[in-house]
C-alpha cells in the first residue's frame, strides 16, 4: 500500500494514512476513540461528533471491532492518549469489515483455552503477546543462522520423504509413494552426514522433522522443527561448543533485538551466562539418585526419565550437557570412545528438559555395519549411506537441537505448542 505509515512513525504535525484492525471503540458521548492497531503498536483516533462529518463519525464509530480499517488524518500531540499522539481523521474507509461475534477476544480481555486459540491463530496471533513470541521465533532463527555462518557452515535442504528411519521404528509416519512404502523423515541425521562428506564439509539444516508420538505431552509434537548441525574433522567436545555458541547467540540476539517483545511477555530473561556445566552421565545418574526425587534408584545403562531429568535441572539450575552415556543407549552412528561401554554421545539440557542431542559419528565402514546389525536394522537398507563411508569419510561430528523446544525454554511457555504457529498432535490436523 503506498503512503502507508505504521502507526509507530506517526509523528505530530504529519498527516498520515494509517492501515490496520480496530482494537478497541471508547464511546465517551460527545467525544469518541477508535484505537487502530497494527503490527508496530496502537494510535488512538480522536472523534468530536459535533464538529465533524456526520458520514466520518458514522463509519468511524459505527465498524465492527477487528474489522480492517484505513484511516486519514492530521497527528497531533496528545498527552493523554496512550503513545502521546492522536489523529483527527479526514477519512475513513472500512477496507473489511469482521463479524461482531469473534472466536476469541483479539484484545486478551477474555481468556481462550488453548485449542480455540489454535483453531483460530489469525486472531490468536493479535494479541502482542503471542505476537511476541513469533517475532521472537523469527529473531532466533536470524541469529542462529548467522552463528552457523560465522562457523563457517553451508545451509542445506535435505528430503523429507525417505525410504527409511533413522530414530526408531515405532515413532515412523509411513506414506504411499507411487505404490512404494515411504515415511516422513525423523531426522536429517543420514543427510547432513553425507554431505561432511562433501566438498562443503559443514552444514546446517533447519527444517521439519516427523515423529509419531503416541502421545500427546506439553513438549512433543508430531512435526518439529530441527536445527541441524554437523562438521568434518570435529569431535564430540568441539561439537559441545558449536551448540554452546549457537544457543547462546540466540538468547544474545533475542535480548539486544526484542525489548519490546519481551515486555508484552512479561518474562524474566536471562542470557545463559559462561560454560555449560558439561556432567558425565554417571555423575547425573548418581546426582539424581542423590535428589530422592525417583521411586526407584537409577542404574547404569537407564535412560533417564522425565522426573529424573527435572531433578537433576533443578539441582543444576543452569544450561548443561550430559557426556559420556552408555554406548548401549545411543543409536548406531553414534562413536563408542576407547573404552567401548561409553560413547561419544551427549544430550544438551534446559534445566526443564533435553533440548538437544550429538556426538561424534562412527565413520569406520566396517564398524558402522556392525552397529545397524546391532541395533537389528538391515545395513543393506542403508547401503545409499553405507556406501559413501567406503569413498573417503572423514570423522565428523554434530547435533540436533529442537526449535520449539529452544523456544519454550527460552521463554517459559508451559506448552510446546505455544511455540508453533499451526502444531501437529494427536488430535490436530488442521489448520
Ligand atoms: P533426537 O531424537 O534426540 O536426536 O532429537 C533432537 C532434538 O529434537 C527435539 N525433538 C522434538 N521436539 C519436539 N517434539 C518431538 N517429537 C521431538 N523429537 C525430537 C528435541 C531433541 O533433543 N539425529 C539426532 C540428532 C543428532 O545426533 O544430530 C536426533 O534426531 O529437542
């Protein structure tokens, strides 16, 4: 739309058309506001019903609220309008009109339970504060993908209708592709390995990974986004501080670029400070014994329960990485390390639960083999991936890092599906 200003630019002494929903209509008798709200903030239109048009104070006053509006007028200083400023209208022009029953109060007055608010996430997303958080979502995005270019990292795009899984076969979404048996990818895990092996030795991938989550929880969904990470010619402790840097700039990135955000979220933020405690997996075992928090006592070779991972965050309180798990625990391409029984594998925590988990890759043919015989997978069904580790593969390492739950961490949102537009569960398929 030409000679549109936000209604953060409109500055006393401009005239100005502004664009956008209306808020709010605050009949006073003789004097009257429409608030215009658009994605920079709110003005407050001014209408004295006896000295304007009667047409003008009619539209004006007469619209729906959340209908789409355009507004014409001169700004001036106003001390007691919410920003200081208002506009006396010349014109106003009712671009689309909205029902008076709406789904949910845009305003935020009158709560929505969450499904309503998925169902309707137009509106939903009126309100500053989930607003907030997909601008946030974006900002974190931004960084991190400036982080992974300072790591000199290639972005990658890998397929997400595949022949076979990589993360368990029960949680597989299958699909028919022209007659052939096919699943949605789980993870770009086999991909973002190929290509380590390429000429672009570091990439990264962020894109949508499928999981059939039996279960409906507040921190999985059926389709996440994954932050995708992996390089040539690193081990398990140099992939810990790629992942370090990159969570890290995120939070940076977030605090120096969304004040406002932040304020409509009304959070405490922290930008995790230092070195992420980096705990062996026995310690966390014997430090979440040590909690009392668990039934029954954990032993070597467990994983480790949702209760018991929330102990331990509790006890560290900070950002951390769980190292040296039991090789028996961690999936076939991950490296054992000298000593067979532990692997190079890590998981990095919020203090509320696993955020990410890498390691450092087996690239030894003969004994990447042996692990999908290990873990009864067919090698032979591999044999695209197999086969390249014949060819020159270089050790390499990485990790993946789920996007909501970075998000919902960051932001201390109870429910992962605060933290995606249109979220996939058990029960939702659309929108
Ligand atoms: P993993 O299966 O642990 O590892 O997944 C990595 C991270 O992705 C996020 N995540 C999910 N988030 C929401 N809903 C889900 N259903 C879901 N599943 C996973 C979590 C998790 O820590 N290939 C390895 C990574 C690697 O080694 O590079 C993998 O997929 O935050």
């Amino acid at each position: 739309m030409q000679n549109r200003t936000y209604t953060a630019d409109a500055e006393p002494g401009d005239t100005v058309t502004v664009a956008g929903w209306v808020h709010e209509i605050r009949d006073l008798g003789g004097i009257a506001f429409l608030i215009v709200r658009d994605t920079t903030g709110k003005i407050q239109v001014k209408f004295e019903k006896d000295d304007m048009d009667e047409d003008l104070v009619e539209t004006g006053l007469g619209v729906n609220r959340e209908s789409v509006v355009e507004i014409t007028g001169d700004v001036k200083e106003e001390p007691r309008a919410p920003t200081d400023v208002e506009i006396v209208p010349t014109d106003v022009d009712v671009i689309a009109e909205a029902e008076p029953e709406l789904p949910l109060d845009p305003s935020g007055k009158v709560d929505a339970d969450l499904s309503t608010r998925l169902d309707n996430r137009t509106l939903d997303a009126r309100k500053d504060d989930v607003e907030a958080v997909f601008k946030i979502r974006a900002e974190v995005l931004r960084a991190v993908r400036e982080t992974f270019r300072d790591l000199g990292c290639s972005e990658i795009n890998t397929p997400k209708i595949v022949a076979t899984g990589t993360e368990g076969g029960t949680e597989l979404f299958p699909i028919t592709y022209f007659g052939e048996e096919a699943f949605m990818n789980q993870s770009p895990q086999l991909f973002k390995q190929l290509m380590v092996g390429s000429g672009l030795e570091r990439v990264f991938e962020i894109g949508p990974i499928f999981r059939a989550e039996e279960h409906n929880t507040p921190r999985h969904l059926n389709e996440a986004t994954s932050i995708d990470f992996e390089s040539a010619f690193y081990d398990h402790h140099e992939a810990m501080d790629a992942c370090e840097a990159v969570v890290t700039a995120a939070y940076e990135a977030v605090a120096e670029n969304c004040g406002d955000e932040l304020d409509a979220l009304d959070i405490d933020f922290e930008v995790p400070e230092g070195d992420f405690p980096r705990l062996t997996y026995e310690e966390a075992i014997e430090r979440i014994n040590a909690t009392g928090e668990l039934d029954e006592m954990l032993v070597w070779g467990d994983d480790l329960p949702t209760e018991g991972e929330k102990a331990l965050g509790e006890d560290v309180g900070t950002h951390y990485f769980i190292t040296d798990w039991p090789s028996e625990i961690k999936p076939f391409y991950i490296m054992d390390q000298d000593d067979e029984e532990l692997s190079t594998g890590f998981d990095m925590m919020h203090p509320r639960m696993e955020l990410v988990s890498g390691g450092q890759r087996e690239h030894r043919y003969d004994r990447l083999v042996e692990g999908f015989e290990q873990q009864g997978l067919d090698p032979e069904a591999f044999d695209y991936y197999t086969k390249m580790f014949k060819y020159g593969m270089p050790p390499h390492a990485g990790w993946g890092l789920g996007g909501e739950r970075l998000i919902m961490t960051m932001l201390g949102l109870d429910n992962i599906r605060e933290a995606v537009l249109f979220p996939r569960d058990r029960q939702r398929l659309s929108p």
